[in-house]
C-alpha cells in the first residue's frame, strides 16, 4: 500500500502522546500541521532534530503551524528523553516541557498506515516530514535517510511556499524565499495576469521565444524584485 499521497486526507487517528491523548484532526485544528517520525530515541541525530525544531517553534507558531512527533518507543522513553533533548538546548530540563507532543507508536502501526517508511528505507530507519494543511490533506512528504539530519530551515521555506500558493495564484521558484519574486502560472493569460498583478509581470527572453517565464513581485510583500540571474554558461567543449 502506498500510504498517504499528495492531496489525501490524514485518517483522524486518535493517539497516545507526551501530552495525552490527542485525535489528529482536533489537535491540528484550523492550522497548518507538521507530523515528523524519527526511529528511536536516545539516537544522536534525532536528537540535534528535535533540538532544532524546539528552538524554531516559535518560527513555526508565527506560520500558524502545530508540531507533532512520532517515534516508536513507549510515553516513558519520550519523557525521558525530552530532558536530553531540551539539555542539547542548553535549557534546563527539570520542569521544562518540549513545546510539541510525541506520538508513542511502539507497533509502528501510524507510520505503516501512513506509508511514512519507505519500501526500502523502512529497513534502515527512514525519517520523513508531513505538512497537512488546514483542510488536512497532505500537501508535502520528505523521506530522508537516518544518517542525514533533516534541515527545518528548509521546512519552513517550503511552508512559505506553500501558505503563499494557496492564498495567491503563484508559483516559487528554486531556492525562493519570502520577499523574492515569484512566478506567474503560464496557463494565465496576459491580459489577466496584468489585473492580478498591477505592481508588473515582467518575462525573461528565451531562445525559444515563449514568455513562460514570467516574473512578479511577492503579493505578500509587495517590493520590487529582480528575477533570479541567469545560471552561467556551460563550456561547449572540455578543450
């Protein structure tokens, strides 16, 4: 079985967590969510993880977004090793809560269901990252290997991307950020594209002489942009 895909609903699990239990869809609510496995605890790579996305919470609460881990050890395991978590931190531990819960799915029953391991990395650990949307269907699935640690930086910029693309009729192109420009879908017509954007859409010349890429300042932010500059040449020849 596959699992989730891209525009599936998350099943409305109801879950044992380090902060009770929760079912899924009333614990995302109207907001955005993330739900982030990890193999085991007390493993050195989840734990600069979870560490990361500690400290970005707030980040993260600013983007309207509820955080959610899984793991397969029991609620003891998670409690306790939340104290090493927030002690990577630097913060001291005693009292202290992580301000997420972790799901305890000690069967891995979740994740299989949700096809969060990988037919072929589920033998090696794979990680993956969920973003749900507000209407609680996936929009966006990363695997990663266990050995490689999962840039939350980059997660966030995706959800930039993708709260902006479902508000405005835009597209973002490689490496974009909140601010850059962004691009115009090129099944919009001119004469529609000029209404919709009156700050100016303006196109790159291609050899081919089609103006589908097509540029307009972030609707959201609303300054001037340049395009991104071109990528240099490649040699034609190795002499």
């Amino acid at each position: 079985m596959p699992g989730l895909l891209l525009g599936d609903e998350l099943p409305n699990f109801e879950v044992e967590t380090t902060a009770g239990t929760v079912k899924l869809h009333e614990y995302f609510g109207d907001s955005w969510g993330i739900l982030f496995s990890h193999p085991r605890d007390y493993t050195p790579v989840c734990t600069t993880e979870l560490g990361r996305v500690a400290r970005l919470s707030g980040e993260f609460s600013k983007r309207n977004v509820k955080l959610i881990a899984l793991s397969v050890d029991n609620l003891e395991d998670h409690h306790g090793w939340s104290k090493d978590i927030l002690a990577y931190n630097y913060e001291k531990s005693e009292g202290s809560e992580l301000p997420y819960p972790i799901i305890a799915d000690s069967k891995r029953e979740l994740a299989v269901t949700l096809g969060m391991l990988d037919p072929v990395e589920k033998d090696k650990d794979g990680m993956p990252v969920f973003i749900i949307g507000p209407d609680k269907k996936l929009k966006l699935s990363i695997l990663y290997p266990h050995t490689t640690g999962r840039s939350f930086d980059e997660i966030l910029r995706v959800l930039d991307s993708l709260q902006l693309t479902a508000q405005k009729r835009v597209a973002t192109p490689t490496e974009w950020k909140p601010g850059g420009c962004v691009m115009v879908p090129p099944n919009m017509p001119e004469d529609e594209a000029a209404a919709l954007f009156p700050i100016g859409v303006f196109s790159k010349e291609l050899p081919s002489g089609r103006k589908y890429l097509r540029y307009t300042p972030d609707p959201l932010d609303r300054k001037g942009c340049e395009p991104p500059p071109a990528e240099p040449e490649l040699p034609t020849s190795l002499s």
